[in-house]
C-alpha cells in the first residue's frame, strides 16, 4: 500500500507536505492553546512534522497514520531526532474510516479531506474519533480569488471552480453543519512557495540522481513546466488554511 510515486519524490525533502512554514505551524498551535498531555489523532499525517514539533513545543501526545510509507518513516525518524519518540506514534496505513479506539481532544486532517470525500465527510469521520467538547482541524484550499473560467481552475489543478468555496462561504459551510469556527490560520503566498518551489530543487536533485528512472521524463516535464504554472495560477488563486471547529 502507497500513494502514488510521484508525490514520494516530489515532497521527498518535505517535513510539512502543504503550504505551511514551521511558523505558521507553531502559531497553530499557540493558537489552539494546546497543553501538555493533550490527545491529538492526525489523519493523513504525512511526515509527521505538526504531531513532532507540538509534541517538543507544547508537550502533546498522539498518533498519526497515513499512507505513504516513505513519509510514515521519515515521521518516525523525526520523532526520535526531536526526542518524542515515547509521545508519538506513527502508523503506516490508510486512515480512510479510521477510528480511534480512545477519543482524542484534538482530531485533524490537515490537507487530505478526500480520505472521506471532502471536509464535510471528514468532519464526520473525524467527530467519531473525538471526546465531547474537542477540536476538530480541518486543513483545506479555497479561492482567494474567484477563477474567472473553468480553464483558470484547472492551471491551479482543481477539476472544476465548484471543487473549492471562496473563504467566507467555506466558513459558511462549517457553520451549516453545526460547527463554530473557533480559530484559523491561513497560508500566504511566501508559505505557498516554500510548499511548491522545495519542490523543484528537489526535482532537479532527483533527476540528475536518477537519470535512466522510468519517471524521469515525468519529472523532467513537471519541473519544466512547473514554475509558471504555479506562479500564473495556484500561487494568484488559491488559498489554504486550517480550520478549528467545535459543534455547537
Ligand atoms: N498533514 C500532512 C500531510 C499532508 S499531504 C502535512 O501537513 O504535512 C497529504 C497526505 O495524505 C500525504 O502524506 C499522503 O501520503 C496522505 N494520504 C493520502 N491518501 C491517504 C489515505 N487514504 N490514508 C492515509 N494517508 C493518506
């Protein structure tokens, strides 16, 4: 089981697979005021850098699963390398469905929504997990500004303009199903870049490692093209954030 390769070797250098910078991470959870002792679950938890860093910062306990099993090792090194290895557990699998035999006071999925079909069945997902009274985190894209045409969304890689709400009626929609909005961070163009362009040094790096690859036309083509791509469309029209929610 594994995502799909690509992604293994585009973000292989990444510690934070999203638009986020270890600040906008660590104002996160300065923002969510975060204790020791607190039970976080974390789907779709990449390298594991938000359950690491929190876990030195602010002395929280958790789990986290996801399917890249290249990620899920480099969470487990980095736990040890930051000394929270006894406070973090790191499990290779799919977290489609996954819930936890404890609940937690703090449930997220930062920026893999589709393991459950969107926010909304994320949210859902998530709340099985969750003790009453918790936080539910939701990492999620939106429009900072509205593609004019459907060809705009699809440069931001999107499907169509209706895969992504503009930010007002987002939070509009975490309130129609019973949810306070209760705290937020956002990424910004600068956290976009260290998101996407670490990418292409890393490309670059793979290619000349990895010349006779079968991918390697695949890379050479993404990181040709890739620059003004991004700059032309994600880096202009989307936006991505996380979300604090508690049902009402
Ligand atoms: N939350 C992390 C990772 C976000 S990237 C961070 O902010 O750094 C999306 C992650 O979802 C990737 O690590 C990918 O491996 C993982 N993923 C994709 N499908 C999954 C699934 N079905 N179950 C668990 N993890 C999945």
């Amino acid at each position: 089981m594994d995502i799909p390769r690509i992604f293994n070797i585009t973000e292989s250098a990444h510690h934070i697979h999203n638009p986020f910078t270890p600040e906008k991470l660590a104002t996160l959870g300065a923002a969510l005021r975060l204790e020791k002792g607190t039970r976080v679950l974390d789907l779709g938890s990449g390298s594991g850098e938000m359950l690491c860093t929190w876990a030195r910062d602010y002395g929280v306990i958790g789990t986290g699963i996801d399917m890249s099993r290249l990620f899920t090792e480099q969470a487990k090194l980095r736990a040890e390398e930051l000394g929270v290895a006894d406070q973090v557990e790191f499990i290779h699998g799919d977290a489609a469905g996954y819930v936890s035999d404890e609940k937690v006071d703090v449930a997220a999925c930062v920026g893999a929504t589709w393991i459950a079909g969107g926010a909304i069945g994320t949210i859902e997902l998530l709340a099985q997990s969750l003790r009453s009274g918790g936080i539910i985190l939701i990492g999620e894209p939106y429009w900072r500004q509205l593609p004019p045409t459907e060809d705009v969304a699809r440069g931001c890689l999107a499907g169509a303009i209706s895969d992504f709400l503009p930010l007002p009626e987002l939070l509009a929609s975490f309130g129609r199903h019973n949810y306070d909005v209760v705290e937020m961070v956002l990424a910004d163009q600068d956290s976009w870049d260290r998101y996407e362009a670490a990418k292409w040094l890393t490309m670059r790096r793979w290619l000349e490692a990895n010349p006779d690859d079968e991918f390697a036309k695949d890379v050479r083509d993404k990181l040709t093209a890739e620059p003004e791509r991004y700059a032309a469309y994600t880096r202009e029209y989307l936006g991505w954030g996380v979300f604090a929610l508690m049902t009402r």
